[in-house]
C-alpha cells in the first residue's frame, strides 16, 4: 500500500525508546524502516517491560512491540569489519538514518559523518543524544527522573512541604522522538529541493526544556520563581486542579472566568458564580481554598464520569482523570478505534495505541507487528544488496550477522 | 529551502501556536490569523487596560513565546469580507493548521471542502480537543485535560498520595509536535497524490503513546498502574533528595548492583551502607524509607550540582532538579547556546527556548519576534494579496482588520 512517506527509505540504527519512537512514527506513515539490532541481544528495549505474561523474553516485550510496528529487522555486529561494510552500503541507498548512541560510538564504528558523508551525501542523519553532541554534560548518564530535573519539569511539581515529584510516564523520551521524526522530514524536504544532505541532532534535555514555559520565560520577564502549588497548576490558576469525588478525582481544567461561573452554577452555587471575585482570573488566586470549598460536597455525592459529562456539556473543560483500564475502556476512543489490535507469535492478539493522527473520513490503515529479531536479515541483504546465501551463512558464521 | 512553504496559523493558546512556530523556525512563511474581536486568549485572559496605558496584551511570555517567526493580522471571520481575504490567502498557501473542530469551520464557511476548492492542494490539519468525531468530540479541553484523557495525570503523584496534575501540561506542546509532524507527512501525502489533504488529529490519541507503558501494563496484563511517586519498579535508591541550599534538589537513579557499590564509594563507604540488606535491588526495595533517609543525610551536606557531578563521574545518573532562573544559568545549555535573547516591541528582550533539533549546516534562525497584534497587514493585505493602501485603510474603518483588540462586550 503506498502511503504518505512510501518513498523514504530510512535506516534505523537506533534502540529502546526515542530513537524507535522517531522510526516507528515514520514507518506508521509509510516510510520504508530497517533496523539494525545487535546479534543474539537486539535492541534493549526488548528487555523492557512490560511483558507478554509477565515473562521476558527477546520477543516478549510489549513496549517494542508497540515501539516497532511496521520496520524490518537485520542483526548487524557493527564492530566487525564486515557488518561495517553491510551497514555503510545500506547507508548509500537510504534517506535518513536515525541513532542515539552515546556521542562518539557512531565515530568509533567507523561511521563519522564524514564517512556517511562519503557513502551518501544525499543523507539526512538524525542523532538524538541526552544531553545533545556537545557540552559538559554531552557524557552523562540519563534517566527519565534526570531528564525530567534537568529538563525543568520536576521543579514546580509536587507539595511544598515535600520533595519535589516527577511526571508519571516517559515523555521526554518520545517529545524527543517526535523532534527527531519532524526534523528528519524537514531536513528531507529541505534535500529534496536543494540536493543537500543534513545533520539533525536532538537533546533530550532540550526537548523537555523546549516543552516548559512557565518557569525560566517567566523568570526572565519578571523575575518570579514559581513555587510547588500541590494538586494545583499553578498558584496562580487554582482553578486548574485535580478535586476528589465520589469515587476517585476529577480535574477541573476551567481556564477561563466563564468556565467558573458555569461551573459554580452546575455545582448549585448560584450565589457564587455571580460574586466577582469569582470571574476574574487575579482575585480568583486570593479565594482558591473558598472556590474548592464550594465544589466539594457537590463532587462528593458524584462519580468522575457523571461529572465529566455535566460539565462537558456545559462547554466547561473537566476530565474524570482516567485510570490506564479506563482510558483504553473508554467508549469515545473506542468508537473513533484509538487503540489497534496487532496478531503478534509471542503475544497473540496485542492492543496498542494506534497512529496519532489520519486523514478525516478515512479508515485506520493496517500495522505490521514488530519484527522478531533479525527476521529479515537474509530478505535484505540478499534481496537489497545482493549477497548470495553462501555470504549470508559465512557472516552468520563470523558472528557478522 | 528553495520556495519557502506559507502556513496559515487559525490557532490560539499553546498547541497550535508552537506547532506553527516550529514550521517558522526551520524557514516557512507563517501567518498567524487573530480577530479584531477576539485575540489569542494566550495574549493574557484580563481584559486589556485602558487604550492609552501599557499594551499588557504584547506582554505575555507565553505568547510571546510560542508565536515567533509570525506574521500577524487579525482579521474579522465572521465578515462576509472577512471570510473573502481568508479564502485569497487560503489560495496562496500550502498548509492551515486549525484549532477547531470542522463543524465551527463549516459554520464560518472555511471548513475543507470549502477551501479546497479555493485551493486543491491544501494541506490541512484540525485539531479538536477530542478528534472530529466520536461520543465525545464536542467536549473542549485544554493541555490539563487532554493529557489527563490520555491517562497521564492518573499516573502521575506521590506514590502514596492522590493523582496530581501536571504543573507544565505537556497535553499542548506534545500536541504541538504532532500537529507539525501531521503537517509534514500531509505535504509528502499531497506531493505524492497531487492534491491536497484534510487530517484529523485528536489532542488525546496523539498523547497516548506518551503513556504507553502503563496502557499496555493494562492492555498486555490487565495490570492498573498508579502513582509512582519519585519510585522506579526495579531501580533503588531512585528518588529526589534534599541538597544544602534553600529548595534545592537533587535527582539519584541507581540501575544495578554494580552501580550501587560505585555509589557507596562515593559516600565514602559509610558503615550503614556495608548492611548487607542493601547488596541487592530487591533487598534496597524492600527498605526503601531507610535507605532513601540515610541517602538524604549525605546529600543535605552539598549542593544539587556537586553531587549531581560526583555521582555522574562515577557513571551513576543523577541530576539536579532545575528552578526556571537555574534553566537560565545552566553551564551545558549555555555552553550549547541553548537559549534565545529575543527583543519584541512593548515586552523588551528576554530569554527563550531555542531550536529543537539543530539542523547543520541550515541552522533555524529568529527572523520575527512574537507579532504585536494585527502588526502585518500592509504586508499580508498589500505584498501579498495586493490591496492598495486605500483599501487597507478602508478595511481597518470598517473594523473588519484591526491593530487594537477590540472588545465588544466588556463584561466577562
């Protein structure tokens, strides 16, 4: 099936999360993926859970399940002279390719952009680093706790009283993935109009940092250092804040002076939402504790969904702050198909979240499960690069493949 | 590039707005469309003060941030007239990117059927809150909500404590980024089928993945994550630890055996860390409290970044917890050159986030500040539409374009 990105070939040198995320958006759309896994190991992420059954094994992962839909899998040991050789002739016949070693292991494979460059100097290469390719922190180690602290998330979230807490979930790695996935389509326009290849590089810390705007821009306006405000935003909007009810949270999003008087009047607070001090957004912030206090006995006798649609139909923004179960059970994404069910050996009928995004009125179309490691090594190199079977067992033997 | 690509930006508030502003950065043309009666809300949700006092609206960080890089008109949509200049300058562009759902469009008479016959090969990208169709897709949200949906907020908190929301939504910019990635894809889609496109993006399923781990916990396992807290599964210590300074923080993630060893030579071996309780990560897991306790006496006696750097030169993840004025002093970042001095008309210079990715050798590049509200038209409406200035002026008398923000109901 031709699709979007059918003509971009890309190679795929990257492992678990941001790199994957980056090749799995573009294989979702079209675009032609190759993986390169070590031998025997592959890719880390197939070490990360969760698990088919909770048992790990190399083809039991569901987060590269999810991760590598639609891509093709050649073991290459890229130390080895030979694997070089395979991967630098791959190299000339792709698009893009994408890594996130560590800087300079690419340099110490033999695969500087200079080398690329003689290969290919039609290619677009896509490096997403932790910290990006320079600077004091280019060889530190990262997690998503650290991304998260250095990238400025971590600061103002939590209880003030209390250490800081992170985000639950993983973004930075896959805000990274998405940078890396744009500036690789920006950089493949940007060759197919001028001939000119490119380096892409991603920071991760940079991406989080890119994603934030209220602490350091505002420090820079105006000096002011925003403080942990609880289950609030921010101390200054309370009237974005998670309130409990009768049988979990809510999140009340109400952004706007309209959103409050409409919520204080579904709330039966009809004396309230026609105070003034309840419909501008600075004398709010003085009356927060007075503005929850109102809310709470009518929440307490409501389940979150109840109040999710009373206030939605009111045009007034809440959510029911969904549990994992019941946002892969909820009957909206249900019916628009959010979530896709991939037939995969190890996993049986696995259900992931589907593509991001698709052209208005058209269905979903159908995804490759993830590739079972080094299942298409001979396919491409005998198909793509004309080895014969006779080379293919000689490097399996060598420890090539 | 070549031919730069012209992008007209109908969004307000975070999403739409950067997603367009990544477009700019990296050399499209982007003009961004407000209302003489209704700005961007993200130019601040007061009322403006008195006409000869201080332009607040100019003044936002917010705004000022995510809309570089933009032409800016504002333009009355809801007139006959209006509608008319949109569509010629619908005719002139490659992609809209829309943060509205295709039925208020349709209402307005720019929905896509509408536009496309203006112009084929449009590209265009809607972005409701909740997608165009399905149960729920005329319910609104914002960043809050939309990453609450997705299942991010029920996952995030202490771990013995309620869920909590997130104090930088990552429901916007993380929808920003796909609905540029979609404007992208919609390109190599048009230039592949040699027409235009319309596609629907729904700021909710563009988050999951962002949460995948714990939706497939459940879908894989039927297992319900909840709140983790500064806790890692496997990983300990794992956590946030107070530092010698006044609500400074440091972040420690210890991965293995190997490591905590590594970790208790640079504490300098002290006699509680040799109890062998604490040799593996399942016996640390177990006594985590005490464990995190005695780790916070250590690092209570230095400074986030000192044991952010001991513990990284011993090849531990740690890192300290950044305040937004530390953001600006950070020795990586600048020695990267992260960050931006932007001087914008009525807000002075000041610091933003810089370009994500760095492209080499075509770098991104500031070549407009934020737009002062209704600040190109002579550009929009004469370069390139080709009004003559008599006209303009007669558009601005009739209030169909406006330089002032002009508030028909002073009441909220």
């Amino acid at each position: 099936m031709q699709q979007a990105l059918s003509s971009i070939h890309v190679l795929d040198l990257s492992h678990y999360i941001a790199g994957p995320y980056c090749t799995k958006l573009l294989a979702d759309y079209g675009a032609v993926v190759l993986k390169v896994e070590r031998p025997v190991s592959g890719d880390g992420a197939r070490t990360l859970p969760p698990f088919f059954g909770d048992r790990p094994g190399l083809e039991r992962s569901g987060l590269f399940c999810f991760l590598n839909t639609n891509k093709q899998s050649v073991t290459l040991n890229l130390k080895h002279d030979r694997g070089r050789e395979v991967v630098l002739r791959l190299a000339a016949q792709a698009d893009v390719l994408v890594e996130n070693f560590r800087p300079g292991v690419m340099e110490r494979l033999g695969l500087s952009p200079g080398n690329l460059e003689k290969a290919n100097p039609r290619l677009v290469t896509v490096s997403i680093a932790n910290f990006g390719a320079s600077g004091p922190y280019r060889d530190h180690k990262l997690t998503d706790s650290v991304a998260y602290a250095l990238g400025g998330w971590t600061y103002p979230m939590g209880e003030l009283d209390r250490p800081p807490v992170q985000p639950g979930g993983a973004f930075g790695q896959y805000v990274a993935g998405l940078y890396g996935a744009i500036g690789a389509l920006q950089a493949v326009r940007h060759r197919n109009a001028t001939g000119e290849g490119q380096t892409v590089d991603v920071s991760i810390q940079e991406a989080l940092i890119a994603t934030t705007l209220y602490d350091f821009v505002a420090f820079s306006y105006a000096g002011f250092v925003r403080k942990r405000s609880g289950r609030q935003f921010h101390l200054a909007y309370p009237n974005l804040v998670t309130l409990p009810c009768a049988d979990g949270y809510v999140g009340l999003h109400a952004g706007l002076p309209t959103h409050i008087r409409a919520l204080l009047e579904l709330a039966e607070r009809p004396d309230l939402a026609a105070d003034p001090r309840f419909n501008t957004v600075t004398e709010l912030a003085a009356c927060a504790r007075e503005l929850h206090g109102a809310l709470l006995p009518w929440l307490q006798k409501r389940g979150k969904w109840e109040v999710y649609h009373a206030a939605q139909v009111r045009g007034i923004p809440v959510s029911p702050i969904p549990s994992p179960q019941e946002v892969v059970e909820w009957p909206h994404l249900k019916e628009r198909q959010a979530f896709v069910e991939i037939e995969h050996p190890e996993g049986g009928r696995v259900k992931i979240p589907g593509p991001p995004f698709r052209e208005n009125g058209k269905p979903l179309w159908p995804l490759r499960r993830a590739p079972l490691l080094g299942e298409h090594s001979e396919e491409i190199l005998c198909g793509r690069l004309g080895y014969t079977k006779t080379d293919v067992q000689q490097m399996r033997d060598e420890g090539v493949l | 590039m070549t031919k730069p690509l012209r992008v007209v930006d109908l969004t307000n508030g975070w999403a739409g707005p950067l997603s367009t502003c990544l477009l700019g950065d990296f050399g499209a043309e982007v003009i961004k469309v407000e209302s003489p009666s209704h700005m961007d809300w993200w130019r601040g949700a007061e009322l403006p003060g008195p006409p000869d006092g201080p332009k607040l609206y100019e003044q936002a960080p917010t705004f000022n941030t995510v809309n570089r890089n933009k032409y800016g008109i504002a333009l009355e949509l809801t007139h006959p007239r209006g509608r008319a200049l949109f569509r010629e300058l619908i005719r002139i562009s490659d992609v809209l990117i829309a943060n509205y759902p295709l039925r208020s469009l349709r209402k307005l008479g720019i929905d896509y059927q509408a536009l496309s016959a203006v112009n084929p090969q449009l590209v265009m990208v809607t972005l409701p809150a909740f997608g165009n169709n399905g149960p729920d897709s005329e319910y609104v949200g914002f960043g809050c909500t939309t990453e609450a949906m997705a299942g991010i907020t029920g996952v995030s908190g202490y771990e013995d404590g309620q869920p909590q929301m997130l104090s930088n939504a990552i429901g916007d910019p993380g929808t920003a980024l796909n609905t540029c990635f979609a404007a992208l894809v919609g390109l190599f889609e048009q230039e592949r089928r040699g027409k235009g496109v319309s596609i629907d993006l729904s700021h909710v399923e563009g988050l999951l993945p962002m949460n995948a781990e714990a939706l497939l916990d459940y879908t894989i396992n039927g297992r319900v994550q909840g709140q983790r807290g500064n806790r890692h599964p496997t990983m300990a210590p794992h956590g946030c630890y107070p530092c010698k300074g006044d609500d400074e923080w440091v972040v420690i993630a210890v991965a293995s055996d190997t490591q905590w060893e590594k970790f208790c030579q640079v504490l300098g071996n002290p006699a509680w860390a040799g109890n062998q309780k604490f040799a593996t990560a399942a016996g640390r897991k177990t006594v985590e409290d005490e464990l995190d306790r005695s780790i916070a006496a250590w690092t209570k006696e230095h400074e986030h970044y000192e044991v952010m750097e001991l513990l990284q030169q011993a090849g531990i993840a740690a890192g300290a917890v950044l305040s937004g004025p530390e953001i600006l002093s950070d020795a990586h970042l600048a020695a990267r050159e992260f960050l931006l001095a932007i001087d914008k008309a009525e807000a002075g210079t000041h610091l933003y986030p810089g370009f994500v990715p760095r492209f080499h050798p075509s770098a991104g590049q500031v070549r407009l500040p934020a737009p002062c509200f209704g600040e190109h038209h002579d550009y929009v409406f004469g370069t390139l539409l080709g009004l003559p200035a008599e006209e303009i002026e007669i558009l601005t008398k009739e209030r169909i374009i406006s330089t002032v923000p002009i508030f028909p109901t002073l009441t909220r």
